[in-house]
C-alpha cells in the first residue's frame, strides 16, 4: 500500500487526520495492544481494558467503512510486544511508501517511531492532534518571550481566539474571565442529598471480553473491573456528554470542589477518558456548553467553570508539557525524596480521607479533580515523596492517565516540583480544608483541628511542618505572606511538638501504621 496509518491507542478520533484524505484501497491502518505499554507502570485493569476496548470499537467501525485494519490483540503469540517492534515489523510486511500517525500523547514515544522510520528508510508524515483547540506551534508562538506563564493569561487569549462566552464588545461573559470563586462551595453537613444519576453506559459485549482478557492476562494487576462503565465509542461518548450537560452540569459550577464519602460522581462529567482517546472534541463540547448557557439552561458559573477546565487547564497542560518536558521528567525542586506510602495501593491507612479515595480508585478508577488534588496529591506533597514516584502512581491508577495530561499535573501542578515554572505557588492547605470540603473527617481517627499529639490529622501536622522546612524558598511569594504569617504566629512549643509529630508521621506512613 501507498500508506501504512500507525493509530495509537490515544488518538481513535472518528475523523482520524491521517485517513481523511487517504484512500482506502491505497492503506493499511495498523494497530497494536503491546506488553510494554501495558508493563510502563502497574496499570488498573480498568485502565488498559478501557485502551483496547476503544482501539477494538475504532478498528471494528473502520472495518466496517471499508479500510483494511491489521490490528495486533495482546494475545497474539507471536506478536511484538513494544510500538517501535510492532511498527518495524509492519514496514517490513507491507512494505509502504509513507507511515502517516498524529502527534503521540507521549514525546519519547514519537521519537522512538521516527527512529524506526529512519531505520528502515520510509519517510513519517506526521499529523497535527487536531482535537487540541490549540496546536503545539500556537502554544510555543504564546509562550515565546512570555515572563510568567500562567493558566490564565492563556485561558483568556483562547476564549479570545476562538470566540467563546465572549459579550459583544469581546470582553468576557459575564464580566469576568474566571468565576473560580463562585466554584468552591461545600455541602455542608446536610450531604449533597439526592444526585442525578449518572447513567453511565453499560458495558458492549466487545467490551466485556476485552474485560475477561484483562483479568486473565493481568491476575495480579491493580484494581477491579466489574464497575466497567466508560463510554468507548463516539456515539457513546457524544450520549455521555449529552447527559451530563442537561443533568449535571448546572450544578458542577458550584460544587466542583466538593467531596463526600462513598459519592465518586457528584456532578462530575467523567468524560476525560473520552477526550483522552480523541472520541470527543474540547471545542466543540465548549461550544454545546456555550450554547445550554446561551439558551439559559446552565448558569455562567458552571458553563465558565467548565470551559475553564477544558479550553483552560487541558490545554494550558498539554502546552506545558510539550514546552517544558525534560524539565517535568527531572524537576524537584523541594527535595522530596520519601517513599510512596504502601496504602496509596492498598487503602490501608486510618485516614479517612485517603482510604476512600484509594478505595475509590480501587473500584472505579475514576477519582475528580479536587480528590486527586487535595486528597492523594496533597498528603503525597506534604510527605515528601519522590515527584515521579506519585507520578507513577497517577499513571496506574486513574483510568484517564496519558503521560501528556498526567505529568505536568502531578509534578508541576500538585507537587510544585518545578516551583513557579506554570504555577504561581503550592496548593497545600492542612486538614481543615479536607474538614471544610467534605465530610471524610467525621469518620476519621484522627482530628483535623490538631496539629500535633497522638491524634493529630496527619495533613495539619504536615502541613506546618512544611512551611516550616520549605520556609527560606516561600518567603519571597506574595501568594504565601499570609499562610507564612500565621506559621509565625505559632510559639517554639507548638513548632517543636509538630515537628516531633512530623517525624512520628513519616515513620508511621513507612511502617504502613498511619
Ligand atoms: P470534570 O471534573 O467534570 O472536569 C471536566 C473536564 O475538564 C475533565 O474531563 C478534563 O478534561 C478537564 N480538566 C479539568 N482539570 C484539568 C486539568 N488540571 N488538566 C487537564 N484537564 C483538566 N486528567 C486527565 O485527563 N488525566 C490524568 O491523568 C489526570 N491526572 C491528574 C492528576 C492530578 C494530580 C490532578 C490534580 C489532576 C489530574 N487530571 C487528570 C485533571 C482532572 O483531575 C481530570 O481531568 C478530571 O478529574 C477528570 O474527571 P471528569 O471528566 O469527571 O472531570
Ligand atoms: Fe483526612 Fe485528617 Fe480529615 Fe482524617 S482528619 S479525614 S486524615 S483530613
């Protein structure tokens, strides 16, 4: 053939860039589910059911559209167990004149195919990820000769380029670019009380054995797959979208940060796998969300709440992480070298709040923003652990990870390890925040208004020893004056006995006793 199309596992767009001015007759579309992707970390189960799941459904709809699609399953005896392997020995089989594939959501991983183009002397056409609203040259032409670079001031710029929730003179919706304020409501301790439900779509029978293969190739992986819910197609990913933007999103606005025990949903829109893989686009579900605000269906909070989250955060993640990659693989700069505690696999610990989540994890895969933030990255902060070993563990437990989103969030965002490289200072808060957003600490052990003795939250105790031990690199940022200030208030007493509690802490959590 003309043109062999590599499809990554991350990329399964309906309108795929590389078949869309392709003939069918002319190309063969190559696929592979490989050990090495599935071995990188140790995967969820849930995880890698949902890649092959979506690559089977994609290589299932192509065939039926006329295209010739040789696909690798993981079974296959004598299959190449890495891409670069499985590419080589395509080029090598049906011999084309071009590889065509999109940006990979992984930078060593595209450098590694180009290897092997150069290798066997056939040229790689390389495909922009059109399913980004801003391309990798737009992000690095934004970011040239900037001083601070800063969620924000890219947010409003794309707002700007692409014309959404603008008022008529340009200027933002509502008076203002970001609602974040209006974003942070708690439930109280009434509890979030009835929740739509999230109709999550029952798994294919496609997809169901893919499932069975899973647990059978992985006996001893990582988490359980009978919650298997996640919409694998476009069709299904469309439907999801679609019922999370009459049911749920009016409220998201105003309760994305909230958390509550044994309640993964909320009014989340759990729709970041989908996006993940290409089976939904950013822009186009901004425009929808734009449109239920415009006919008065959602309030501004939560359809600029939400925008914020895709056309700001995701984006500005995927720029930062093509910008500043090497930086994200070797930044630390707060020294942290402790290890990952056991119980973020197990949940074997007598915080509250970190057991539900990893059970959570455990069960679905699936934890939101503010869990993964102020729960698991923040305690994982304030401990000390080695950046890419919480990096690792981001990678294996969340059924959306693709190095591309995963990294810049976790050691930039929730471990500060590259400082004030895209972020302007560290979100660490102590257990009153946890106390204040949800309602884990009522069935807790220990107590979130304690900072030091035996019954002192962990989180607080920690999180005054950390401005403590982190004190000379705070000082000159604005944005911590006022959590430094009241450091300052404590006396030498109160500091000595946390940070006796500190030390008590970080033994406990090596031992697996906390
Ligand atoms: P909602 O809460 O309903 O939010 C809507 C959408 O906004 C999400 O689907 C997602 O596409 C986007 N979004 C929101 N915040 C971010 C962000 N910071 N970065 C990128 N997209 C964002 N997201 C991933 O897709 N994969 C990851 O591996 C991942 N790891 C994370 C690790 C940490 C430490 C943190 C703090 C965040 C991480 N995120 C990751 C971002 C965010 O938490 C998830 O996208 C979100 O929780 C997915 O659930 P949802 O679709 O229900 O999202
Ligand atoms: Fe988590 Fe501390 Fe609250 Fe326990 S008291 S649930 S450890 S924040």
């Amino acid at each position: 053939p003309a043109r062999l199309v590599l499809v990554l596992g991350d990329h399964l767009a309906p309108d795929h860039p590389a078949l869309r001015d392709a003939d069918p007759a002319e190309t063969v579309v190559c696929m592979a589910e490989v050990r090495h992707e599935a071995d990188l970390f140790p995967n969820h189960r849930q995880r890698l059911a949902y890649f092959f799941s979506a690559m089977r459904h994609f290589a299932a709809a192509r065939r039926e559209g006329g295209w010739t699609v040789d696909y690798q399953e993981l079974t296959e005896a004598s299959g190449a167990d890495s891409l670069p392997a499985f590419l080589r020995a395509k080029i090598r089989e049906h011999a084309p004149e071009a590889v065509v594939m999109v940006e990979a959501g992984r930078l060593s991983l595209e450098a590694e195919i180009r290897e092997v183009c150069e290798a066997e002397g056939v040229p790689l056409d390389l495909r922009e990820n059109d399913h980004f609203a801003c391309s990798r040259a737009e992000f690095a032409e934004w970011l040239d000769g900037r001083k601070r670079v800063l969620m924000y001031d890219f947010y409003r710029s794309l707002r700007t380029r692409h014309g959404i929730l603008l008022d008529e003179a340009g200027g933002p919706e509502g008076g203002s670019w970001s609602l974040d304020a209006e974003n942070q409501q708690s439930f109280g301790k009434k509890g979030p009380g009835l929740l739509p439900d999230a109709k999550r779509p029952a798994a294919s029978g496609l997809s169901q054995d893919v499932v069975a293969m899973v647990n059978e190739q992985f006996p001893d992986g990582w988490g359980e797959t009978e919650s298997f819910a996640w919409p694998v197609t476009p069709e299904a990913a469309e439907a999801a979208f679609e019922t999370f933007v009459t049911e749920r999103l009016p409220e998201f606005g105003t309760f994305q940060d909230a958390m509550w025990t044994q309640q993964p949903w909320l009014y989340h829109a759990l729709i970041s796998p989908a996006m993940n893989v290409g089976l939904i686009e950013p822009l186009a579900m901004a425009r929808r969300v734009e449109a239920a605000y415009r006919a008065g269906k959602v309030p501004i909070n939560a359809a600029e709440g939400f925008i914020r989250q895709i056309l700001g955060w995701r984006e500005f993640m995927r720029g930062v992480y093509t910008a500043f990659h090497d930086r994200l693989h070797t930044d630390n700069v707060l020294e942290a070298h402790e290890p990952l505690p056991e119980f973020y696999w197990t949940g074997e610990t007598h915080m509250a709040c970190v057991r539900d989540v990893v059970t959570q994890l455990q069960e679905h895969a699936y934890a939101h923003h503010i869990q993964r933030l102020m729960v698991t990255g923040l305690f994982a902060q304030l401990l000390g652990v080695e950046p890419l070993a919480v990096h690792a563990w981001y990678m294996a437990y969340y059924v959306d990870s693709v190095e591309w989103v995963t990294l810049p969030n976790v050691i930039g965002m929730s471990q500060f390890a590259t400082g004030s490289l895209f972020t302007t200072k560290p979100y660490v808060a102590s257990g009153a925040y946890v106390d204040r957003m949800s309602n884990y600490c009522s069935g807790c052990r220990y107590n979130p208004k304690e900072a030091s003795g035996e019954k002192a939250c962990p989180f607080t105790t920690l999180y005054w020893d950390f401005l403590s031990r982190h004190r000379a690199l705070l000082e000159g940022n604005n944005r911590m004056a006022f959590q430094l200030r009241n450091l300052d208030r404590k006396t030498p007493e109160a500091l000595e006995a946390i940070g006796e509690r500190a030390d008590g802490v970080r033994a406990m959590a090596r031992e697996g006793t906390l």
